[in-house]
C-alpha cells in the first residue's frame, strides 16, 4: 500500500494562483478585518466564560489565565500572520496544511475547524437565546422555557415543576438570519458586524468606567486562592481557567478565511489577526479585573457574570445596555465564525474533498451560497437540539491542536520553500512557533486528556469520511496519478 500518496502536498504555485483568483469578490480592508476578528472574538468569553472561570477555577488570578491564554493565542497569531500573507487565500489553516504537510494533514485540518467554527456558533447561539428571553422578560414578553431550551433538557421552574426543553427557538432562528446575512454577500455582512462591533465595544468600555468606582480591593484577597483540590483554585485552576477562556481567544484566526475577499491580503490580512488580538485581550484583562473588583469571585458562576455585577451596583440603564451589548456580542461572533465556517468548506470542496455543490457560486451575489445555506442549517439545529454542556472545553482542545499545526506548518514552510515572498515575518523561527506548540500543548494539558477521550469519537468520524470520499475525488491525487 503506497502511504506516500496521504501526505501529497499541494503545490504552493497553485495555491498562489486561486489566491489570486476573482471569483469572490474583494471588498474588505485593514480596518474591516480587525473589526471582523474583534466580531469573531468578542462574545461568550467575556460575556458568560470569565465569570464561571473566575468562580470554579481561578479566582481573581483570572487576569493571568487571561495572560496565559493570551501568550498562547499571541504565538500563534505570528504564525497565522506569516502565512496568511505568503498564502492568502479563503482555506486559512487548511491550506497551510496542505502546502506543508501534505492531504490527510489538511483534511484533519478541516476537521478541526469544522468543530471549532461550526459547534462554538452552536454554542453561542444558545448562549445568545438565553439572553434574549432574559432581555425580552424586561418588557413583560415571555417565550415558553420548552420553546427556549434543547430537547429533552429538564428545567426546574420555581414552582418545583419540571419541564422538558422542545426546541431552542431563538438559537435556531439567529442562526438562520446569519446564514441570510452571509449568502446576500460578504459586504454586507461586513456593514452589519462593523455597526455591532462599535455598540458592544462601546458598552464594554461604559462597563469598564463606571464599574472602576466600584471596585472593592478586598474582592481581590486573596488574588490566588488556595487550592480545594483538584483544579478549584491555585495554580491548577489558574491553568484549567486559561484552558477554558481560551474558547474567549477563538475567532482571530477567521480573518484568514478573508483573504480572498480581501483588498491587498498580504498587507491586510496580518494587520487585521494582530490588530484584533491585541485589542481583545487588553480589554479581556480590564474587565476580568473590574469584574472580580466589583463583586465577589465567588457570585459569579452564573450565565451572565457582568449583568450580576451590574446589578450589585444598582444602575438599571447600565443592566439594559449589558444584555444589550452581550446580545450584539454572540451576534457578531455567530456571524464570523458561520462565516470561517463556510470559507474553509469552500476551499475543500474546490480541492474535491467535499462535494462541488460546496463551492458553488450565486451568479447574483458572489458567495458560496448552497455552502452557506447547509452549514446554516446544520449549525442551526444543532443549536436547536443539543445542550452543548461540554463543549466549549471541546471546541477549546480541537482548536489548540489546530494552532499546534499551524505554528509547525510555519517551520515546515520555512524549509521547503525559502525563496517565497513573505510580507510578514514570524520572528525568531523556528523558536517562536516552538513556543506555541509548547503553549498550546500545555493548555490542553490543562483543559484534562478527558477532552481528548471525548473527541476521539469526532476524530475517527473524520477519518471514516475521508476514506470513504474524499481521498477517491481529491483533485490533487487526480493530477498526480
């Protein structure tokens, strides 16, 4: 058996040459990509993550969780940045695969995007429906809890009865309007998520200095809590809280899935991955100290931390513009990540591993719309259905060994083809993207190889798929046999 023909890599000259491609359209800039990764960034981890993270596992020291997470998504991000701007194209990470380490690389590649992207928009979307009854609740409009909740799901109302969650309606349906946003055209969606990144910034910071004058010091001691056992407090839940917040750093990496609808990508395309994540986690850090200042750590493992810590605070217009900006927030989020979601199965279908239906184009508006309209639905029900209990922990494990592949696809790139013209540099290679596989390694060290046993189930689905289909239509295997 000639195992050889599972690690063909594409050949980078072909890669450049769909980069340039015209047949998405190319209207976004700098400052776009650094509001879409802000989108893509900016949602359930700051609005529901650090305050259950502070409570279970870190306490005030979430602020270094924060930096550890950040340290690791900042190694990363150099490596994104380098090939990004040597191969800009719609694929991100899969294709750097594919020119690096070969076929069944990149497919495990896609795999892992398609956990990252498609079920932590699930995620948020559940996460959006739950502060939209809330919201809704406010003015005296009421959604039925069966019609809010995953089916199946048992929830105790105050009476002491329990109902069974039917459908989640309202996840269901913010995921659909996504998919309308995306399939009318990229600019478009770009207009909208620009306007929602503006409002739940801009809330964000109101949060921040109002909430400053109330910060009690004492909510700070001790900083780091002692140990209770296993991951609760310490060092250990410094870890583990990292591990799980790095769900938080998720997002920057769909700028990539931008390039080729990007003017200037090479340019572009990094300054929108690092602009964006510096902006984030300096914002992280600010609101997790705020957060734990203004309240103790230990009230806030609840689903909305900032409205909790509002409320201690007692300024009622400052609780409506918090469920504001958080439902704009996961907005933005499911927008960006449904939308990476489609680019890399663009990507793959048009190297044959997924069907051409996933790469067809609307002669109208110019975007992978039957992509768009499956990956919506999918995303949809599984938003609609499943509780997803576990998995931002899951989403958090797939994504960091998909950065691991990213910073050792920068080393292998390196070797293979130094003539290549790179815009951005990754610094000291191959130390740096060393550094973010050691990183990330020991976050999932951290998040528990318990993940990993889950996700073992996910992997071996992937493999399957790829045997059956993918490696007899690969247009690459076609080329070279």
């Amino acid at each position: 058996m000639n195992f050889g023909k599972y690690f063909t890599r594409k050949p980078i000259a072909t890669i450049i040459e769909e980069s340039e491609s015209k047949t998405l359209v190319r209207t976004l800039n700098g400052f776009s990509l650094v509001l879409l990764g802000i989108g893509a960034i900016i949602g359930a981890g700051i609005f529901v993550l650090t305050g259950q993270a502070a409570a279970e596992h870190a306490g005030p020291a979430i602020v270094l969780s924060f930096v550890i997470a950040g340290i690791a998504c900042g190694l990363a991000a150099f490596c994104y940045a380098e090939l990004a701007s040597t191969l800009p194209v719609a694929g991100s990470a899969y294709t750097y695969a594919y020119a690096t380490l070969g076929e069944f690389a990149a497919w495990c590649m896609a795999w892992l995007l398609l956990l990252e992207y498609g079920l932590s928009a699930a995620t948020v979307a559940v996460g959006w429906s739950g502060y939209l009854v809330s919201f809704l609740k406010d003015f005296g409009i009421v959604i039925p809890i069966q019609w809010a909740s995953a089916y199946g799901s048992e929830i105790i109302m105050d009476n002491g009865e329990t109902i069974k969650g039917i459908f989640n309606v309202p996840a269901f349906m913010s995921i659909m309007f996504v998919t309308w946003l995306l399939v009318i055209g990229i600019k478009e969606s770009a207009k909208v998520n620009n306007v929602i990144v503006f409002i739940k910034v801009a809330v964000i910071l109101i949060f921040i200095t109002i909430g400053v004058f109330y910060i009690d010091t004492a909510n700070w001691t001790p900083f780091i809590p002692e140990n209770q056992g296993g991951t609760k407090y310490g060092y250990d839940g410094i870890l583990k809280a990292a591990g799980i917040i790095f769900f938080a750093y998720i997002g920057f990496e769909t700028v990539s899935t931008a390039a080729q609808e990007t003017i200037n990508p090479k340019k572009n395309v990094p300054i929108g991955i690092m602009g964006s994540l510096i902006i984030c986690t300096i914002l992280y850090i600010i609101v997790s100290l705020v957060l734990t200042g203004v309240v103790p750590y230990t009230s806030l493992s609840v689903p909305d931390p900032m409205a909790v810590a509002v409320d201690s605070i007692d300024l009622g217009w400052l609780s409506f513009l918090i469920k504001v900006g958080a439902l704009m927030g996961l907005s933005s989020v499911m927008l960006t990540q449904v939308y990476g979601q489609t680019r890399v199965f663009y990507m793959v279908s048009h190297d044959g591993l997924l069907p051409a239906s996933f790469s067809k184009i609307h002669e109208k508006f110019k975007t992978p719309y039957v992509n768009t309209i499956i990956t919506g639905l999918i995303v949809g029900l599984g938003a609609g259905l499943t509780p997803l209990s576990t998995l931002g922990d899951l989403v958090s494990m797939g994504t960091l060994f998909a950065f691991s592949i990213v910073c050792i696809a920068v080393i292998v790139l390196r070797k293979k083809a130094p003539e290549l013209k790179r815009e951005f540099t990754c610094p000291l290679v191959p130390w740096v993207p060393l550094a973010g596989v050691a990183a990330c390694m020991y976050l999932i060290y951290g998040i528990g190889w318990n993940v990993f046993v889950t996700l073992k189930i996910y992997f071996i689905a992937g493999i399957i798929l790829y045997f059956a289909y993918g490696q007899f239509k690969s247009k690459l295997r076609k080329t070279a046999a």
